[in-house]
C-alpha cells in the first residue's frame, strides 16, 4: 500500500475508533448475517470477477483469451453507454456480436434470482461506476443535459429488500451523524475535527444531483475518505433508515413519513 494512502487508513481507524467509544449503537448481528447471501460484494466476486476483475477494470487473465474482451466499468465510456436498464438485460439474456454469435458474457437467468441481478447491477453502478447511476447520461454526456431531471437516478432502492424508516433515522442522524456533517446538513458540525475533515455538505447541488438510497447505503456502510464506515456497529436497518433521513431532508425533500 503507498505509504500516504496507508497513513490515512490508520488516521480513519483510529477516527473510527474514537467515533464508536463515543456514542451507544445498536447492535444486530443476527438479522445481518440472515442477510448474508445477498451480499453484492461476494456475489460479484464469485461470478463476475473472474472475466470483470475485483476493481471492476476488466483487467483479467481471461480479457487475454476473449473477444469482445469484459466490459471495464470505471470509465466514462461505460458511464455513458450503460444504463441500469441495459445492465439488466445484459444479464438476464447476455450479450451477442453483430454478427449473432454469442460472447463469453452469458445469460445468468439459470444461475441468479432477479434479485441478485438487481443487487449485481446496483453494486455495479456504485462502486465502479461512482454512484451515478448510467440513467443519467442517456444523452451520452450532453453537457446541455447536465442538469435534467434525475428522478429515475432515486429508484435505485436499497439492498437486501430493506425497507427504510426516515423518522427513525432522524435519530441515528442526530446520535451519530449531526457532530460531523451538522444539524442542517452543511458539514459544519460541532465535533472538533469537522472543519478538518471537511465532512460532506449534503445541500451542494453535485451531491443532491447523485445521491440515492442505494449509494448512501453503500457510503455509510463502507465509510469514503474520512468519512467512517459504519457496517461493524449500525445494522443494516439503522444504515437504511439514516439513508432515507439523508435522502428525504436533503436531496428529495420529501415529508419524513410515507413513500
Ligand atoms: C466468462 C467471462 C465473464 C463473466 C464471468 C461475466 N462477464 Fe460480464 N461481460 C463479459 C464480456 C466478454 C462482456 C462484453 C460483452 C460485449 O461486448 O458484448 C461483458 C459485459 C458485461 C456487461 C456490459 C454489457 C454490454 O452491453 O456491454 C455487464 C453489465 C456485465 N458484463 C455484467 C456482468 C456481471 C454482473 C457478471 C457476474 C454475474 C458478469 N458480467 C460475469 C464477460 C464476462
Ligand atoms: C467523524 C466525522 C464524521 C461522522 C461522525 C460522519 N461522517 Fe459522513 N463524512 C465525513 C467526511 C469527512 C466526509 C467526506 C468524505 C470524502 O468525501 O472523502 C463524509 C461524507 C459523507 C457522505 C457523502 C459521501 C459521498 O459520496 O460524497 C455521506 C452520505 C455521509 N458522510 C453520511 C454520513 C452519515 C449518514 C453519518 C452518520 C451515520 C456520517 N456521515 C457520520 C465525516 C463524518
């Protein structure tokens, strides 16, 4: 690991370390690893990683031996060109050449429920395509459509079925968020280390412009720079609920009960 990069892993450790010690969380371990077959990160390794690579970059042994070689998914072509739509297709039938013949990419309808697929295709978009799902850039990266409605963007629900509780995440938000990011959302919180780490402003507009319940989730769960990844002491349902709180008080300004 480069040495700065490995610093800043010790610094975020340690940061988490202190953030636990100071505050009381639920703890469900039982209900997570219920859970646990549904875990985009493992599905992805067992199936895809072999042809896609584990950083999603398509740089396999296998892209030596195939033609089309796997898509790579972190760059801006891939961005432009797939959508959550065309994702899941792709998956459920496969691919062909123009000239009809199959690609190494197969049908995965045998192999993984609809939902694994969507869970797949999710996994996908946030962590090797930066959280923006590809709806966005049906145009093909118009800058004249930068800022059009990102509505579809918001249907990315959440994983393993979870249905999120906003008000309840009210108080996951103040408890364990508010000291960081603030009581309006603007990064400015009370915790000494705020102006440091510069925590997210959650009213900037390239953050409302990509944010769904499936990349807050992911966010918090994993933790992103200095931001600490919550996925040893939140459940799944306080990290949904917190999300939907985010989700609802920032991006879609929505009342906090109801759909
Ligand atoms: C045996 C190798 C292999 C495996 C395993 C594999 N893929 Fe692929 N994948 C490919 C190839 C090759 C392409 C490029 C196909 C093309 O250009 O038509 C591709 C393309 C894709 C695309 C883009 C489709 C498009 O229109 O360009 C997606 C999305 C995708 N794969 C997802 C997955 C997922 C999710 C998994 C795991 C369930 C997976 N792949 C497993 C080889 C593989
Ligand atoms: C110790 C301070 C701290 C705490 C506590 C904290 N965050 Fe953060 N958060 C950060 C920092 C710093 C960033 C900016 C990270 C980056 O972009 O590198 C961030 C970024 C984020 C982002 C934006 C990620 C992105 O993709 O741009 C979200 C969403 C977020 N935090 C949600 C939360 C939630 C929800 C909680 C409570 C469960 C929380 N944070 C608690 C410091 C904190």
């Amino acid at each position: 690991m480069h040495p700065s990069k490995a610093a800043r892993r010790a610094a975020v450790f340690a940061l988490l370390a202190a953030t636990l010690a100071g505050s009381a969380m639920a703890q469900d371990k039982k209900w997570k690893s219920l859970m646990s077959t549904d875990e985009p990160d493992k599905l992805f390794r067992h199936y895809c990683a072999v042809c896609h690579g584990p950083d999603g970059d398509g740089q396999t042994q296998a892209r030596l031996a195939l033609d089309p070689p796997p898509r790579n998914f972190t760059n801006a072509k891939a961005r432009e060109e797939l959508s959550r739509d065309h994702m899941l297709q792709t998956l459920e039938k496969g691919t062909y050449t123009k000239d009809g013949k199959r690609t190494a990419m197969i049908s995965w309808k045998e192999h993984l429920s609809p939902e694994q697929m969507e869970t797949l295709v999710d996994y996908i978009i946030v962590r090797f395509m930066g959280g923006k799902p590809a709806d966005n850039f049906h145009d093909h990266g118009d800058p004249r459509h930068k800022h059009h409605d990102h509505s579809k963007a918001r249907q990315v629900d959440y994983p393993y079925g979870l249905k999120p509780d906003a008000v309840r995440g009210k108080a996951v938000y103040a408890a364990n968020c508010q000291s960081c990011h603030g009581a309006q959302g603007d990064g400015k919180g009370t915790d000494p280390r705020a102006a440091q780490l510069k925590p997210r402003n959650f009213n900037a507009q390239d953050f409302r412009d990509y944010a769904t319940g499936f990349t807050l989730f992911s966010t918090v769960t994993y933790g992103k720079g200095h931001m600490p990844a919550w996925e040893k002491s939140m459940n799944n349902q306080d990290i949904a609920n917190v999300s939907e709180y985010v989700l609802r008080t920032y991006v879609t300004r929505k009342p906090l009960e109801g759909n």
